[in-house]
C-alpha cells in the first residue's frame, strides 16, 4: 500500500469529488503552488492509486430503472468451473459489479436494467447461459438511500 501525506490525501479527496479539475484548480484548493501540485498528482497517477477518471451518470435519466443483487451459488467449486464463471460474467454488460464472497452464496451481483423485461430477459438469456451455476437468488432496489464513490482517506 502507498503512503500518502496529508497534502496527498487532500489531492486524491478533491479528485473524488470533481475529477474534472484541472491542476491549476486543484492547487488552489489544497493551498499549494501549480508545480508541486502537478508533480504529486503525477506521483500519485503513476501509484496506481487513481485507476481512472470518468463521468458517473444517472441512472434513472438513462432509463436503468431495475437494479437487482442477485446471490449465485455454483454446482462445483474446481478452479477451472470457477474460471469459467468468472470469465463469462465480466463479458455481461448488464453486471455492473461482481463480488465473490464468503457465506452462503458464492458471487453476489449487482445487475442494472431498463425494466423488468429486460431483467427476465437477463435471467433467461445471459445468466442462465453460464454453466455451473446451482442456484440464483435475486433482491430488488426498491429506493436507494446512499450511493457514495469517495473512499474516507485517514
């Protein structure tokens, strides 16, 4: 992990919070000059730490209005059945984050579609596709409460 100072730490919170900043702006709101500014930001660039930039849209005025977890369990657990799983769900467009975890399920999923055709649609004919899954388990957003991309930096 890379350690981080506190001038760091207050470049990568305002990156989390408009990335669109130039360096000239981002200097201004961490109280350092454009150089030193540009040099870190390139140090913290080059880390790996900020993995890329990009533009989060909403959901809703896109018309995804279904986001579903859904929790997989897989028949067999052999590496290669599991490789097999795993390379197949990232081609999925509609699974937009994929965790494999520890409890009764192995995967939980979070799907994103247009409506609930489109999420039968998804079930009948991409998910139901992968070999070796055992069950599916599916929970529906009703309202989402938080939604957050910023990480706390201590």
């Amino acid at each position: 992990m890379e350690t981080f100072d506190q001038i760091d730490k207050k470049i990568l919170k305002v990156l989390q919070a408009d990335a669109r900043l130039n360096t000239k702006q981002i200097a201004g709101k961490i109280g350092l000059t454009v150089t030193p500014t540009y040099e870190r930001l390139k140090k913290i660039e080059q880390s790996g730490v900020v993995k890329e930039y990009v533009a989060l849209l909403d959901r809703e005025k896109i018309g995804k209005t279904i986001v579903a977890f859904i929790n997989v369990s897989l028949q067999l657990h052999s590496k290669p059945l599991i490789n097999v799983f795993e390379r197949a769900i990232v081609k999925v467009p509609e699974v937009m984050e994929c965790f494999h975890v520890a409890g009764n399920f192995d995967y939980l999923l979070k799907v994103v579609v247009k409506d609930m055709n489109s999420y039968q649609n998804f079930l009948s004919n991409k998910l139901a596709t992968i070999e070796n899954i055992a069950h599916v388990q599916s929970s529906f957003v009703m309202t989402e409460i938080k939604q957050q991309t910023a990480y706390v930096l201590d």
